[in-house]
C-alpha cells in the first residue's frame, strides 16, 4: 500500500427483533351459585275409567263385536252353555267410559343461578 492509498472501512448496521411477553394486568373470574326455590304451575290431566256390569242372560245366535255408544266402551262377555245343543248367550256386557279431570299442581323446585364477578388486578411484581 503506498502513501495515497487509504482504506475507508465499511460498516453495516443489522436490526434484529425480539419479542416477549409482558403482563400488563390480570383478571380474576369469581363464579357465585346461588340456589332458588321457583313456584312451578301445570295443569295435570287425569284419566281413569269407570266401570258398570249389565247382566245381560239373553240367548244370541254369534258374538257381538265390541262397539262404542256415546261415551262408552261396551265390551261384550258370552258363555256358552250346553243344553241338548250349544247355543250363545250374551252374559254381560262390560260399559267403560273414561273420565277425564284437571287438577292444577304447585310445586316448590330449586333452580341453581350463576352470576360472575370480574375484578382488575394490577400486573403481578414478578
């Protein structure tokens, strides 16, 4: 190298990025349960079924088949009984008619209800 030569150093400048996670505050989730008693209100329905025997005793040449008159359910009972020959008789018939009646029912029931509280708190010294 001689006397006018000069080195001039070049120099880069290189950005390197880091990243790290930084509280900047907390949050605590309070869950309150709490238990009520509600009034429940239904309308039940009930059915049963009253029941009336006819003794009937009358010769009939076949089974009558089970009809309906009215409200009713009538349900044919025969017996055969033997003579010299066999002959059908209607011993009974059976009346069904269903009777229906509304009864409104209160119940007490429990019922669990949640309700959360949120509070800030400030980061953590760490």
């Amino acid at each position: 190298m001689g006397a006018a030569e000069s080195v001039i150093p070049i120099t880069e400048e290189t950005v390197t990025v880091a990243k790290r996670v930084t509280e900047t505050g907390r949050v605590k989730v309070t869950l309150a349960t709490e238990v009520m008693e509600q009034l429940v209100r239904e309308t039940l329905l009930t059915r049963h079924a009253e029941i009336e025997r006819r003794s009937i005793n009358k010769e009939i040449s076949a089974a009558p088949e089970i009809r309906r008159e009215g409200e009713y359910l009538i349900v044919p009972v025969v017996e055969e009984v033997l003579v010299v020959e066999k002959r059908l008789f209607l011993k009974e018939e059976i009346r069904l008619r269903l009777v229906e009646s509304q009864e409104t029912v209160e119940l007490p029931v429990e019922r669990r209800v949640q309700t959360a509280t949120l509070d800030r708190l400030p980061p953590s010294s760490e």
